[in-house]
C-alpha cells in the first residue's frame, strides 16, 4: 500500500503482462476507472502502483470470425451500444449495456473489462453474455487461455485485475431468428437492478425448441435458470408455462441478498417475476428479425 | 412549466430574468468552499464512532503521531479543553425541554454511529486519512436505543448520562375542546402515519477551511454555511474570543436545504486547529458523513372526528419523532414546528396534538427543507384520505369542504399562527384542472389494465415561512445595503445568503426597478461576515422576503438621492425628474435626459454643488421587518412566529405494477401561492425541486440502520433520488394571495412542497390500491413495501374467505 501510487501505461499486452508478473502484489489494472477509483478515492483499496491498460490495442476493437463475435476488453458501454456487429449479432448485449446506470458520462468510460471483472451481482453486462454462452480470453505471466465466462464467474483464483488481463470476450452470435429480452427490475431511475433477467429462445412451430435464462441481482451470483427452464423444451409458450416458470425460479435463489435494492423475500419472488416476463418477451420477439 | 408572459414589461419583477449567478456554476468557473486552498494548507481527518453506543475507555494516538507528515492528532477530551460546548442554534431550554452539552467530539461516551471521536491534521488529505487508521481506541459497546417509541421505555438505554429519559420535549399544542367533538362525532377515523428517515442531499458536501490571522490572534472560517453572521456568533461562544476578530466567509454554496445551517462539530474544531497549528486547516465532508445527517423521523398517531357530513371536528395526534443523538445543530426544532403547524389549511378548532422529541442513538439531525411542516401535510393529508374513504368521499370534495376560506384571512390558527392570506380550495380546483382530474377518474374507472392500476392522490402544504423564533439567532427581520459608485454600478451587500436557489437575481430585480436602473449594472455580495450587513442567512423561505424586502428600502433611499442630484443638474422639480433604467428624463420635455453615471460621477464630485442637499457616498443601508411576527405571548401563551404562509395543492395520478409493487408517476400537477412571483423561473425551480424531494422521500429514498444502530445507506448507490426519468414534467400553475404585510406581498418559496407532494404520492398509491383492500402509511413505498402490502392483504382476504 502506498500513499501515492505509481503509474504505468504498457503500450502492448505482452509488456503488460511481463510488468504484472514482474511486480509483487500492490498493484493494480485500471481501465476506464469507473468501478476502481470511488474505492480508491474513498480509501477501501490502496494500490501502490496502476497499471493503466488503456494503450492496449489488443484489447480494442469489435469483430467477427466464422459465427463468433470478438469485443475487446476496453470497448466502452457506448459502444456496446452503438457498434452495427454487435446491433445485428448480439442485440441483447447491446440492450443489456443500455440499461446500466450511470448516464452517458459513465458508459463513456465503463469497460466491458472493468464490468466483468468487477463480477458485480448487480451488474446487467454478465448476465447477458452467460445467457449467450460467452468465452473469455486471458493472459497471465504471457500465458493466454479461454474459457467459458460460466466457469471464470466460479474461478477463485483467476488473477483477474491484479496479474491476469482480460483481453477478449467471444460471443456466439445470435442464431437467426432468436427470441432474446433483457429485463431489468430497479427501485428507481438512478438505482441499480433489484432483480435482472437475460433469456433467449428458439422456436420452431410454435414450440421451444431451446432457451437460456440467466437471473441477476437476486443472490451474490448470477443463477442460471436452466433446470427452471427445462421445463419448457418441446411446450408451447402458454399461460401454464409461464405460470410454472414464475414459481420455478424462486426456488432457485437459496440465500437471496437482502439490502437496499429490496429485502430477500421481495427479490426471491421478483426472480420470478422478471424471469417470466423476459422469456414471454424473447418468446415474443423470436422469429422477427 | 406555467406561461411566463407577462403584462408590465417595463418592470424585471415578475419576469423569467436569467438567474445573474447561474454562469459560473454551470460553467465550472465557480470557486466552492473546497476550491480554496491557502499557502500551509493542513487537511483533518476524522475518526467517527464505529458503534451506536459505547463508553470510550482508551484512545492510543500514538501510532498516528509516528506518521511522516501528521501535524497534530487531538481527542474529544483535549478538544474540551480548549473549547466550550458547542451553542445550540435553537436551545431546547429555551422551549421547556432538555438541553444537552454538545461538544465537538465524544468525550467518554459516544452517542450515534458517526460521531467524531479524534481527529488528524496532516500536510495532506491521505497521510491524515492513513494515520487515522493508526489511532487506536478501546469502546466498551453498549445496547442502543433506535425507535423512539421504545426509547421511552423505562427500562430503555439512556443515550445522554445522568439525564432521566431519553424524552428531550414533550409539549401539547391545544386549543378549544377535542374531547367534546369526539363525543359527538359521527366518525373517527385513526391513521398510524410512519415517517422515515429521509434527508437532504446537496452535491456540494460541506467543507469548513480554517485560517489562522496571525495579525490579528483571529480567524477566518470559509464555510459551507448557511448563516454566516449567527455562525460568528456561535464560533465567538466556543472559541472565547471575540466576534471582532472572526470572520466568516461563505463562498458559493452548492445546494444546501437546512443542511449546512451550523452546530456542526467540525466548524469550531477547524477553528481550534488552525489556532493550535497556526496553519489553515480544512475538512471537507465525504458522502459518507454528510448521509448521517438525519431527519424527518416521525411516528403519528393520527384521529380524526367527522360528522355525518365529513367535516373535521376534532383532531388528536401523538408524535414521536426521533431526532437521533444531541446536536446543537437547529434539526429538533422541525419536531416543534411539525405541531405548531397543526392543523394546516384545515379549519377544525378543537385538536389536542402531543408532541414528543425523543433522543436516540441514530445519529443527529439537522434542519431539512419543510422543517417538519413536510411531516404535519404528510400526516394530516394521509389521515384525511383515510377519513374519505371510510366516509366514501371524493378525496377533493372533503378537502374543500374543510378548507378555510380565502374571506376568512389573516386566520388565526389554534396553536396561535396568523395566517396571512390564501385561496385554500381555489389553489385545488385549479391543480385538478391543470392535471384533468375527471379525465383520470374516468380512466380509473375502466379498471386495471395488464396488472397496472391507476390512482390519484390528492394533498394540500400550507407552509408557514420566514420564521423568527423569540431568543434565537433565528430572526424575522434581515438587512440589506445598495451601494452605487461614481460610474453608476450598484453593488447590492445583503445579510441573506443563498444556497443557490437564484435569490441574489431576484433581489437585483427588485432593486433594479426600485432604483431605476438595468440588471447589468447589479452585482450582489452575501456571505461575508466582514463586508456584509449583519443579517442571518437563508432558511425558511425567507431571503427574497426579507434579503429583498430591505434592499428595495435602501434602493428607495439611494434613488431619493440620486433623483435629487439629476433634479439640480436638470435645473427642474424633483418631482418632474423621471428614472427608468438607468436613464433620467424630465416629464414632458422630450429629449432631455442624463445617464445615471453621469449623475452619479456628479453626485459624487458635487458635493458642495449639485450634491450639498444629500448625504454621500450614494449608499443605504435598510431592514425589514415583517409586521406581523408576534413573540408577545397572547391570553393562551402563544406566538406567531411566521410572517407568510404559503401554500399549495398537489394532484398527481400514479400507476401501480401489482406483481413487483413498482409504483410509476404518470402525471403531477401543483398550483402554488407564494404571494408574488418575482421571477416565475425561481419559483418554479425551487417548487420542482421540493416535488422531487417530496417524490423521492415518498417512495425510495431512506436512510437504513442495522439492528445495533450502524447506518447502512453510506453512498448514493443506496441513497437514490429522483432522476429525470422518475418524474413526468410538473404542470405548475400559481395561485397568488398577496401577503398584505410584506413587500410587494411576497410569501416565502423556496421550502414549500416536500411534503405536500410527499402526501400526494402516498395517496395516489393507496387509491390505486383500493381495490385490493390495500392501505399502507408507513414510508416509503418502495416497491418492496407495496409490494408486500399487497401480498398481506392477499392472505388476510384468503384467511377471511376460509373464515
Ligand atoms: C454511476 C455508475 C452506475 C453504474 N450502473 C451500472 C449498472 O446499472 N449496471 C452495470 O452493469 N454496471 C453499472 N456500473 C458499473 C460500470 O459498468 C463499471 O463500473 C464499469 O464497467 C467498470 O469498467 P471500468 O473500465 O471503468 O473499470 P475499472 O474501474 O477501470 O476497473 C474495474 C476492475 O476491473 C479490473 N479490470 C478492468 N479491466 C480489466 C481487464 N481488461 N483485465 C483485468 N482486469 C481488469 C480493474 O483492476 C478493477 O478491479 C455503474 C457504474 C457507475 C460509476
């Protein structure tokens, strides 16, 4: 800990990654600074040195290669928001970003990166992109590895931030004709979410024929509602089907947070909510391009 | 937004003139508090209480003291050394209840979560910051008390030793014979209302930064204040030294709402740094802090008696507010006014209301926008809509049919108040209009639509304001000086400050027609206690009463001398010397004028000549003094503290989502009577943002604790007001009365409507809930607590059924 923190600006990711291996603990990866500085600043994290990741080209940029949609760590909220890849293969993605707080002053700044490795449960980013089945690339000590963002969430000891970069995220896109919706349930405009839904869906003749459904905000992880959506594989979206699915999730929050987002047993009961309504959304929209 | 056309465009009062102050703020180019920074400059840290209650049995500084750039570390034992306990801004003694000796920091015990128990002065804000981490200190933890209600509890910790309960005051406010009207009443109805703790955030956190005057053994306070001469005082008290040798100076103030009135610990302890440091020594305020200031919390036990009609017989309301720990601060007094205030617009005679002020282990109050008037609308107009649907009334109609009536004006209340004037029942009727009442009550009636029901929530805030309170710094009366210098620029000096609600612009509008000359030639200076007039600062919509009230006196008072010397250069009567906008003709000869710097530069240069019949420099000093205060005690010992009541009515329709209880505000409407609207944009500022206060109390925005009293709302990611989205655009329409006793009939405007839109919120959300049998009046209605009113009626209408 330091009084006054150094700061570093690598101008690649290898330098960047030899500079983390090379520094024992105390330091620290900032990007946009948005999730890292109010703790800096009100004295809960004290850091001797930042290495500030921003000259990273590596980690820019938005693209796509043989069904897979590649979006560099450092891309910004806004750009989420307004990139035409992202728009046409990842439209939940795109929405999910949009509807983090913060106003434009933040998404202007707010890394996917930052977003992710925050590993927030509030977050909107995450549950989005664990509904789309997304990757992960990381370098560590000039090491690269990729793996699912599913299996990272649980990761003890992933380094993420203190000696692990993320460098990319890699989405499937989105098949043709996917139902999707992100729904979001807040206290209020400046609040964050007090329950979270990402769902998507596949039809085929008026039947599920697959669904995602990812429920945030509700517990300290993100829940993945597939044994809640199980249930649905090969049934129409009816009355019945929703009304199940509404009294299944609950159930899967077992210790659900209690705070000033709203108390356990009114966010339990949310997580059906918004998990019912974001999948009669995505069953709405599936099939229309 | 009302229309702001006006008829008399040859007056600036009345007109939506560009605020003179607002460029540098929005620019960024406005110098805060925090923004200076003096060569020397030392910065403190303050080490608070980590517990509610607790007896300090060892503070160990010693390991602070080692760090490289630690200046000085002092505890609450040694700063009583030095100082005197802090003066209370509205001593409790004086009105009959308990007065604790506050000092800046615990010594022995501590009182509330957050108070400050050392302090750290270092070269720089993070060494201080570190080095308080060093400070070592042993508490013995003891049980809080956190509700009122239990605190008076014979068996209940006792917050402040050796004092015999944790009541502070306890007083009635009564009047005729209540217990005659409940005899004879044809209803009563009994409404529990539970008012949270909600504050005020300013952006602007406070800051104090203490300068040493080595010249003068003195001490210059820059100061996050709202009343910068009583703050003089109170710092001559602690310090010991005379006001002569302190000064204080408050810069721009970024929002301030009762917050940054004083009794703060930090102030004098500044002050007292930058003595024994011989150094500046400043502290500003983390969101943290400012969000322990407290307020609002409240429980009523409200009954009302009806006759068969629905009119109001008698009232009867037990309150208990918890003002959390002592503080000198002047926060307890809303409890006071909250029953002064009683029964509001309402013209029931025969009330019995008991107030009592309880002290508690939350930390303390201070002031907040409403002063506890918020609290007596929130109260009274969640009852009466209770009285409405039991008695199966319109929500409106009861309210007009008790109202009192514009001819029966000045009023004098049962608790002693002289309404001054008001159009009670106009000001609804013309809010249901402005809104389209009959137009939401037929959409009402169609039903809930995809699990979403719609309400309408009616609510009346009579808001007494300029308030004087007899043996306080809180006074009536303010001052103000105009100056014009030999090139006719006016510098106007008031003894009002502003907390940026745009007063400096409507007072140089006042002064700039009673002068006679443009608003470009104003500047206005407050919040200096060495160049300004004494006077007592803003608070209870006072600083355009009164601030403006004198500077039109002194205007008319240099305008006299100027018109004097115009009349000798133009060789004619004073009385044909004409003066509008900086320019001086003479009535009927076209074509002779003079500008007002040439007959200033002639004043000035003529005293022997054209200027021997006035007395220079051109300047006046003036005061005004609302008439109608009265602080002799009538037959029944009571005083009108109030010289305006503004007031107003709020109609807002909202929409409940029955599955996540998530209430969405469709439409509001306000018609509001300040008596005189000197400029339409800063009284439909100032009204919008109390809405939005009043709007986001109501349904979100609290202060939590947890069970041993450690406050858990610590940054604006659980403190959430009001953004854009959560409010439709108010139609605001004015419904003026004239205040037949001051200047230019102005009322107060800048603290009206917490909690008449608070009310109006609450009874919107309850109409909508009719039909599921739903009734809450514990606040805010969050969408978890709607939510789970809903989910109980559920089951008390399955349990009924099964019955
Ligand atoms: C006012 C406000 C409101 C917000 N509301 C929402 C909301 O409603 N929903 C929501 O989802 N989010 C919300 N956020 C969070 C916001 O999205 C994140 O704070 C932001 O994305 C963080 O990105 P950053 O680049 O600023 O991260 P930084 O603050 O720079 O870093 C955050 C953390 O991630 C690490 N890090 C950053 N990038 C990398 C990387 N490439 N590799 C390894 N480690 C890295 C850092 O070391 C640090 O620990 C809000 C933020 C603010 C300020």
């Amino acid at each position: 800990m330091s009084l006054y923190p150094s700061f570093a600006r690598p101008n690649s990711l290898a330098q960047a990654s030899e500079l983390l291996a090379g520094l024992s603990g105390g330091s620290v990866i900032i990007a946009g600074g948005q999730e890292i500085m109010p703790y800096i600043n009100h004295g809960a994290m004290q850091p001797d040195i930042y290495i500030d990741i921003g000259g990273l080209k590596e980690l820019r940029g938005i693209s796509e290669a043989d069904g897979v949609v590649s979006i560099g760590a450092l891309t910004v909220h806004r750009e989420l928001q307004g990139n035409a890849i992202v728009a046409e293969k990842l439209p939940m993605l795109a929405d999910a970003a949009s509807r983090a707080g913060g106003g434009r002053q933040v998404h202007n700044r707010a890394t996917l990166g930052g977003n992710l490795v925050a590993m927030h449960p509030l977050y909107d980013i995450a549950p989005a992109l664990l509904a789309l089945g997304a990757e992960v690339e990381l370098v560590k000590a000039g090491e690269t590895r990729r793996t699912s963002l599913a299996a990272l969430m649980h990761e003890t000891s992933h380094g993420l931030g203190s000696e692990a970069i993320l460098v990319r995220v890699l989405v499937p896109a989105m098949a043709a004709g996917t139902g999707w919706a992100y729904e979001k349930l807040k206290l209020s405009g400046g609040a964050y979410g007090s329950a979270n839904a990402a769902a998507t869906v596949q039809l085929d003749a008026g039947r599920i024929t697959a669904a995602t459904l990812m429920i945030g905000a509700v517990a300290d992880r993100i829940i993945d509602a597939a044994a809640a959506v199980q249930g649905l594989i090969g049934q129409a979206w009816t009355a019945a089907a929703a009304e199940q699915l509404e009294l299944r999730c609950p159930a899967l929050v077992k210790q659900p947070l209690s705070d000033q987002q709203g108390s356990g047993e009114w966010r339990q009961a949310m997580a059906g909510v918004v998990a019912r309504r974001a999948m009669a959304a995505a069953v709405a929209r599936a099939g229309q391009k | 937004m009302a229309d702001h056309s006006t008829t008399d465009d040859t007056r600036y009062v009345g007109q939506a003139v560009r605020t003179i102050e607002g460029r540098a703020p929005i620019v960024g180019a406005a110098r805060y508090t925090n923004d200076f920074v003096f060569p020397g400059q030392l910065y403190a840290h303050i080490v608070r209480s980590p517990h509610a209650a607790a007896r300090i049995r060892r503070i160990d500084s010693s390991g602070a003291l080692k760090v490289s750039g630690v200046v000085r570390v002092l505890d609450g034992a040694e700063a009583a050394a030095h100082l005197k306990p802090i003066t209370h801004y509205i001593d409790p003694a004086v009105f009959g209840g308990k007065s604790a000796e506050v000092r800046v920091m615990a010594v022995d015990d501590v009182w509330c979560y957050g108070q400050p128990v050392a302090v750290v002065v270092a070269e720089d804000k993070r060494t201080a910051r570190f080095a308080a981490q060093r400070i070592q200190i042993v508490y013995d933890v003891l049980e809080p008390v956190l509700d009122a209600e239990a605190a008076t509890a014979p068996d209940a910790h006792i917050v402040v030793p050796g004092w015999d309960s944790n009541i502070m005051m306890q007083a009635p406010f009564r009047n005729g014979d209540p217990d005659a009207a409940f005899a004879k009443a044809a209803h009563v109805v009994k409404t529990s209302v539970d008012i949270h703790r909600f504050s005020t955030q300013p952006i602007e956190t406070r800051c104090y930064n203490a300068v040493w005057e080595h010249d003068i053994e003195g001490v210059t306070l820059y100061a996050t204040a709202q009343n910068p001469h009583p703050l003089r005082h109170v710092l001559s008290e602690v310090l010991g030294m005379p006001e002569s040798k302190i000064r204080v100076h408050a810069p721009v103030i970024g929002g301030a709402f009762g917050m940054k009135m004083h009794g703060h610990p930090e102030e004098a302890l500044m002050c007292l740094l930058a003595k024994l440091t011989g150094r500046p020594v400043k502290w500003t305020e983390t969101r943290e802090e400012c969000l322990l200031i407290g307020a609002r919390e409240q429980r009523h036990h409200m009954e009302l008696a009806l006759d068969a009609d629905g009119v109001i017989l008698g009232l009867r309301d037990r309150y208990f507010a918890n003002v959390g720990a002592p503080s000198a601060c002047p926060g307890w007094g809303m409890a006071f006014l909250t029953g002064l205030t009683m029964p509001g617009p309402y013209a029931v005679r025969d009330i019995d209301v008991q107030m009592t002020v309880v002290i508690t282990n939350k930390p303390s109050w201070n002031a907040a926008r409403g002063y506890g008037k918020e609290s007596t609308a929130l109260a009274l107009e969640l009852a009466i809509e209770d009285a409405a649907r039991q008695l199966g009334m319109d929500a409106a109609e009861i309210r007009l049919k008790n109202f009192i009536r514009a001819e029966q004006f000045p009023y004098n209340s049962p608790t002693g108040l002289i309404y001054d004037s008001g159009d009670y029942s106009g000001a609804v009727l013309k809010a249901m209009h402005a809104i389209g009442y009959e137009g939401w009550k037929a959409r009402q009636a169609e039903g809930p639509k995809d699990g979403k029901y719609i309400g309408i929530g009616v609510a009346f805030e009579l808001t007494p304001e300029g308030g004087a309170l007899p043996g306080t710094m809180v006074a009536g009366y303010d001052s103000s000086s105009v100056r014009v210098a030999p090139d006719g620029s006016v510098r106007i000096l008031t003894g009002v400050t502003t907390p940026g609600t745009g007063n400096p612009t409507g007072i140089a509008q006042i002064v700039a027609d009673e002068l006679g000359v443009t608003m470009d030639a104003i500047e206005v200076t407050q919040g200096d206690t060495t160049t300004c007039p004494y006077g007592f600062g803003n608070y209870s919509g006072r600083s355009t009463i009164v601030g403006g009230g004198s500077a039109a006196l002194a205007a008319q008072q240099v305008r006299a001398k100027v018109v004097t010397v115009a009349a000798a250069l133009f060789d004619v009567p004073e009385a044909d010397v004409e003066l509008h906008r900086g320019v001086f003709s003479v009535k009927g000869q076209q074509g002779r004028t003079l500008t007002f710097k040439e007959v200033c530069y002639a004043a000035y240069t003529g005293a022997y000549s054209v200027a021997h019949g006035i007395t220079l420099p051109l300047e006046a000093t003036a005061t005004f003094k609302p008439s109608n205060i009265r602080h002799t005690p009538d037959e029944n010992g009571r005083i009108n503290p109030y010289p305006s009541y503004s007031n107003a009515a709020y109609v807002t329709v909202c929409e409940v989502d029955v599955e996540t209880g998530k209430t969405k505000v469709l439409a509001f409407a306000a018609a509001h009577d300040c008596g005189r609207v000197i400029n339409p944009v800063l009284v439909e500022g100032q009204a919008c943002g109390a809405i939005s206060f009043g709007v986001g109390g109501a349904m979100f925005e609290a202060i939590a604790f947890d069970s041993s009293g450690r406050q858990l709302t610590r940054s604006f990611m659980d403190y959430v007001m009001p953004r854009s989205e959560d409010l439709p655009a108010v139609k605001m329409v004015h419904h003026d009365s004239p205040n037949p006793v001051t200047y230019m009939g102005l009322k107060g405007a800048g603290e009206a409507g917490v909690g008449g839109s608070a009310a109006a919120v609450v009874n919107a959300i309850n109409n909508a809930l009719i039909p599921l049998g739903v009734s809450l009046n514990t606040l805010p209605l969050s969408a978890p607590n709607v939510w789970g009113a809903i989910q109980a009626a559920r089951k008390r209408g399955q349990r009924e059924a099964a019955e």
